[in-house]
C-alpha cells in the first residue's frame, strides 16, 4: 500500500513521456496508449494520475495517524491499568463525551 503513490507518479511520468511523442508514434504506427487515446484524454488520464497519487498519499497519512493515536491510546491505558474501551476515555479528543455517560 505504501508504494501506490510512487507507482502512480511512475505511471504519471510515463503518460507524460507517451504524449510527447505521440505524433511521431502515430506516423510510425505505434500503438503506444497515447495515441490509441488521442491527446485529450491522455491529458484526463494524467489528471486523474495526479488526483490519485494525493489521493492514496492522503489516505496512507490519515491512516498512520490513525494508527499513532490508537497506539498512543493504548499505551495510556497500559500505563493507567485500564481496558481500550475505557483508554478512549483519556484522549483529549474523546474526553467530553466520555463524561456525559
């Protein structure tokens, strides 16, 4: 999961190179996906490279912060001899609702 935004930008750094020379593949005869495409759409495709690559890069940040909390949680729990549920209740985040039960 960690290499699908480097897999992107190659993929990206590939289209790019592709529509460089796609009139040059397209009198020699090359099937290249440039010029099965034409230029509009190798320009979507690059887009959406792009959206995806940040996409994915997002998602793997949110998800390892998502991890260092939980992790900061239970440490804290550990600490307080308390279960996970109850470590919830230390997070500064979750610290309101757990005292309006």
């Amino acid at each position: 999961m960690a290499s699908l935004p480097f897999f992107l930008l190659v993929g990206m750094i590939l289209t790019v190179n592709n529509s460089c020379d796609r009139i040059p593949d397209a009198v020699a005869g090359r099937k290249t996906l440039s010029v099965e495409v034409g230029e509009r759409w190798t320009f979507h495709l690059l887009a959406v490279e792009f959206f995806l690559t940040y996409a994915a890069s997002l998602c793997l940040f949110l998800k390892r912060e998502g991890i260092q909390n939980q992790s900061d949680d239970s440490l804290q729990a550990q600490r307080h001899n308390v279960g996970y549920e109850d470590s919830l209740c230390l997070s500064q985040i979750s610290r309101q609702r757990c005292h309006s039960r």
